[in-house]
C-alpha cells in the first residue's frame, strides 16, 4: 500500500512540475509540490505507525508463539505486564496509556519483551 502511494505522489508532483515531460521548475512550484507530497507521507505514515500498534494481548499472543517455537512454556498476561513495565522502565519498551494499564507496542518490540532464560543449575 505505501508503495503504491508513493508511486502515485511521485507521478502526481512530475506532472505538476513537468506537465510536457521537460521544462523548467520554478523554486515557488517546486517548493509547493514537494510540502504537499511531504504531507502526504508524513499523514500516511502516521497513520500506519498507530494502525500497526499491538496492544497487551497481541504482543502476549505473539510472544508466547515465539516461547513455543523455542520450546520454552508460555507465560501469563500479569508476567508479560510486569516485564513490559521492567523493560520500559530501562530500555522504553512499549508505552502506557496514563494510568489506565493499557500497553502498547511496535511490531518490533515484541523480541524485547521475551523473558529471558535463566540456567538454575542442578543444585
């Protein structure tokens, strides 16, 4: 999708600037041209960064999957919580909606929420 909107921008700014395939560009044309399609990308854009959030049982669901794919026993909700606040705490992981307990999170955060593993020992 962002391709094509690209794809589509572009075309749309050499038409504009170049409407019979050459000629000469005028810095108040160009100027007009290029904040447009920057408002395009910048309002795209943002709204594809907010439409691929993950919140708290997206991220649990994908982080157990990758648990499962280790062979490690999946974990809880409330343990995903707590390491979610850990890791924003020290590395700003994820982020939470005021004091509501909401979290969210960027597709790629999810590795940095998976707990790690700890050798015990045989003692």
């Amino acid at each position: 999708m962002m391709n094509e909107i690209i794809s589509r921008e572009t075309q749309k700014a050499i038409d504009t600037l170049l409407p019979n395939g050459s000629g000469v560009v005028t810095e108040i044309c160009l100027r007009h041209v290029l904040e447009n399609a920057l408002s395009v990308a910048y309002s795209v854009g943002g709204d594809d960064a907010l439409s691929s959030l993950l919140d708290i049982d997206a991220a649990l669901f994908a982080v157990n999957q990758a648990l499962q794919n280790d062979g490690r026993k999946p974990i809880s909700k409330r343990r995903l919580q707590a390491i979610a606040r850990e890791r924003h705490n020290r590395f700003a992981v994820g982020m939470q909606i005021g004091n509501t307990g909401v979290w969210l999170f960027r597709q790629s955060e999810i590795e940095l929420l998976i707990p790690r593993e700890y050798n015990r020992g045989d003692a």
